[in-house]
C-alpha cells in the first residue's frame, strides 16, 4: 500500500514554481488518504484533469519507480 506512513504529495511537492493557471487548477482538486488508500477529486479540460493526477499522486509515482530501479 503505496503511501502508508508517508507525508501526502501535496505536503510533500512544493506550490512554487507553478503559473497562476496551474495554481488554478490545483484549486479545483483535491486529495484525501483513506486507509491506505489515494482517493483524488479532479475537475476541468482532460489537460487539467491530467496535471491534477500527476501533481497530487507525484510521490507514489517517484516512489514506486524508485522501488522498481532497485529490484531491476
């Protein structure tokens, strides 16, 4: 189970850095953490939608792929 014990993405990935649109964007989502597992609320054009996944499940993403460097 992907993020047990771990700080959230949006905790964990800095706001910095995004223009005023994407701010926007994360605005219209959100992310809760519920027994282990990531439940995301998007909304918007399927190009928001999609920086809205990517941006608040960034750390499972990482961590996964940093698991699968190891094992490979």
């Amino acid at each position: 189970m992907a993020g047990l014990g771990r700080a959230r993405a949006q905790d964990a990935t800095p706001v910095t850095g995004l223009t005023d649109a994407q701010r926007g964007w994360l605005g219209r989502a959100a992310r809760n953490d519920i027994n282990g597992w990531i439940q995301l609320k998007i909304a918007g054009a399927p190009f928001e939608r999609g920086f809205q996944h990517g941006y608040l499940a960034a750390a499972e993403y990482a961590d996964d792929l940093r698991v699968y460097e190891a094992m490979t």
